[in-house]
C-alpha cells in the first residue's frame, strides 16, 4: 500500500495509516480525480480498493454543499456521511468538536465506573490514586485533545467530569468543630490536587502539538495550515 500511495501523493493529499486512506481536497472535481488515480495504481499492482467500505464527506457550513455532486468511479458508488471516526477522533461535517468531546466524557466515564472501587478504597495512598486518574482515565478523556477549541460550556462539562473524579479520590471532608464528615464541594477538591487540571493538560497538549508541527517545515500540509492565512471571497 505504502508504494500505491506514493506514486498517487505526488499530486494528492493523502493521509494513509496500514490499509486505510483518506484523501483530502478543496473541489469536488480533483476529490474524484483522486480516487481514480488511487484505484489505477491499485489495479496495477493487483489489490482492489473496497466501494462498500469507502465513504466521502463534505466538510462546509453550508449544509447544502456537495447535495448535488455524486460520485461513482469504476462502477462502485461512495455513499456519504455526516461524520466518520478516524483513530479514534470522530471528525464531522461542520468540524464541530461538541460531539467528539461529548464521546470523549462518555469514554472517560465508562474508565471511571471501572475503577471507581478503587479510586475510593482506602488501602490506596492519594498520590497512587492520583495516578490512576492520570493514566487510565484523563489518557482516554483527552484524546485527540490537541485540535479542541473550547467553548464555556464544553469547559464546563470538563470540569464537572474532573470535579466528579476528585471527589472520589479525596473523599469527605472531617468538620473541626462538628467532626462529622461532609462531602466536598466546588473548589475543594481542585484545591487538594496538587497536578496540573485539566485545561492546563489541555493548553499544554496544544503547545506540544504546534511545537512539532512548527518542525516539520513548509512541505507538510499541516504545516501550511497552521501558518497559512484563510483567503475569503473578494
């Protein structure tokens, strides 16, 4: 596969990881000179590429666009989707982050309920349990984290998932004067995490990302998005 796609990424842009690619373009007419090429180079090197496994999208903010174009190439017809996942990063057709982040909670709260017993035990020290929520359940929370772009309310979700968490692993509170137990509210349990929160995960995830991509240099597509200006209509 990786010498079909090196022929055809002369003149594409392509994004292959083992049998999968993912073909990226800006007009419906070189999005299906695209595949065309792909499929050429395949057949001349004995594979075929799966029609009912390919899937196109349009990615605009005009619902409508691309309502009219279809595309069918070597008698195989590619249906189109709102949104499809891509390593684990569910990339949608308005490039909203709402739902990815969404599926992320959801993921980090099924890791939480596993390990909730834990999380709460008392045979564990606070700085192992600290550890746990680092590795097992921010890792899969934060996922893909590097390309968010938050709104107050996304923030909001965050922090009330982290707050959740804390709690768990803090436990209650012992009044002084009453010496009954209270469970902790608010700010409290950030105020006895002595790790970074998770939006600082986040900016810190985001400056390593443009670190890199800053790196790779003007022949990367990546790059050029990062520094590249948008061009609106004239």
């Amino acid at each position: 596969m990786d010498t079909i796609c090196r022929s055809v990424l002369v003149s594409y842009q392509l994004l292959v990881y083992a049998a999968d690619v993912n073909i990226l373009e800006g007009s419906v007419h070189i999005v299906k000179e695209t595949p065309e090429a792909l499929i050429g180079a395949s057949k001349e090197s004995g594979r075929e590429v799966n029609g009912d496994k390919t899937k196109r999208m349009v990615m605009s903010r005009d619902l409508n666009a691309g309502q009219s174009h279809s595309m069918k190439i070597d008698n195989s017809s590619f249906k189109r989707v709102e949104e499809f996942k891509y390593f684990g990063t569910t990339l949608k057709n308005q490039n909203s982050v709402q739902e990815e982040i969404k599926s992320s909670l959801k993921s980090g709260n099924v890791c939480y309920h596993s390990v909730q017993n834990v999380l709460s035990s008392s045979l564990l020290s606070k700085n192992l349990k600290i550890r746990i929520h680092r590795t097992i359940i921010l890792s899969v929370v934060l996922y893909g984290c590097e390309t968010w772009s938050l709104t107050l309310r996304e923030e909001r979700k965050l922090r009330v998932f982290e707050s959740r968490v804390l709690r768990r692993i803090f436990g209650s509170k012992r009044d002084e004067v009453t010496g009954e137990c209270k469970k902790l509210h608010s700010e409290e349990p950030h105020d006895l995490y002595c790790s970074l929160n998770i939006f600082w995960m986040i900016k810190s995830s985001r400056m390593r990302w443009a670190g890199h991509v800053a790196r790779m240099g003007e022949v990367r597509g990546v790059y050029r998005f990062l520094v590249g200006t948008p061009e609106g209509k004239s």
